[in-house]
C-alpha cells in the first residue's frame, strides 16, 4: 500500500465534507528527498499537508488561518515507516 492508499484507509474519510483534500504526487525528485506524494488539506480554519518522500522523509505543517500563525510548524522526519498514527492523527484532527 503507497501513502496516499495509507491515508484514504486510515484517516481521509474521517475529513470533514468542507475540507478540500488535493492529492500531491511528484515524481521528479528535484530535491534529493526522492519521489513525494501526500497530500493538501484546507478548510476555513487550518490549511496543511502531509507528504512522505521515498528516501524516508515524513513532512508535515498546519496552518491556523483564522489566527495566522503556525499551529504546527513545517517539519521533515526521517522514517522508513510512513504510518506514523499519531503524528498524522495530530493534523487530520483539525479538519474533522
């Protein structure tokens, strides 16, 4: 299973109706990270992400736009294991 079925089975049909998910995929490994999918959530309130690089890198930030500031600045993890429960759980919660 690839990320982004990862997260369609785990955590995106929990994402409230008004969110906007856009699925990422980029194959062209521009940055030495390796290939990137994941993807963009953005609602009224929060806008974030969350993408994995095939090297092994978890990336992730949410955006607090009624507040405008970082509610969970931008940071890269390096992992070999993309399901990081908690970690992703910690984001997607702001948009249930």
């Amino acid at each position: 299973m690839d990320f982004i079925e990862f997260l369609e089975k785990e955590f995106l049909y929990l994402v409230n109706r008004d969110t906007i998910i856009s699925i990422r995929r980029d194959s062209s490994d521009s940055n030495n990270l390796g290939v990137l999918t994941g993807v963009d959530l953005d609602s009224s309130k929060f806008s974030g992400y969350i993408y994995f690089w095939s090297k092994g890198f978890l990336d992730y930030a949410l955006y607090n736009i009624k507040e405008d500031r970082e509610e969970i600045p931008t940071r890269i993890v390096e992992t070999d294991d993309y399901q990081q429960l908690d970690l992703i759980r910690s984001i997607v919660k702001y948009f249930q």
